[in-house]
C-alpha cells in the first residue's frame, strides 16, 4: 500500500466525487463580494454553479443588465481566484 498525503487524498476524493461542483458554488459564494465588490454582492441573491455555468440570481434589473456587460470579467475574475479554470459560461436570471 503506498503512502498519500491528506490534501492529495482529499483532492483525488473531491475530483472522483459529486461534491466537487457543490464545494466550489460555496467558495465562489465566499469570494464573490472580494470579486464583484459590495455593492453588487449586496443586490445579489443567489449564487449556483452547475457544471461550468455560473447563475447568478437577482431581482434588480440594472444590475442584470450591468452583469450581462460583466460576463466574460466574471469568468476571468472567479477563475483567476479559484486558480483554475471553474466557470466557461454566466447566465443571469
């Protein structure tokens, strides 16, 4: 039998589980008003992550309109702070 680190172990878990996606909707959750700021995180009301896709929920409707500008500052910002490539598209709903 060979020898494993925990975080290595961990990560061959996360990557072979379906927990992966949900544990990356909540650290995307974590750092999303560092990314996008107060005042957008404020108005925001749900974050979820579904494969690739990031949705983002709200009920203000300049704010959908200035994320839909946003979208491909989104995808960069998320994924240069998760340091991978999590997110390929946004839908704002």
């Amino acid at each position: 039998m060979s020898q494993m680190h925990i975080g290595d172990a961990l990560k061959d878990f996360l990557n072979k589980s379906n927990l992966k996606s949900g544990l990356r909707s909540v650290q995307i959750e974590s750092v999303w008003e560092e990314v996008m700021g107060k005042t957008i995180a404020r108005y925001t009301d749900k974050i979820q992550l579904i494969k690739n896709t990031l949705f983002i929920y709200t009920s203000v409707a300049p704010l959908k309109q200035e994320l839909m500008y946003q979208k491909p500052k989104i995808i960069e910002r998320i994924n240069e702070v998760m340091n991978e490539q999590v997110i390929t598209d946004v839908i704002i709903k």
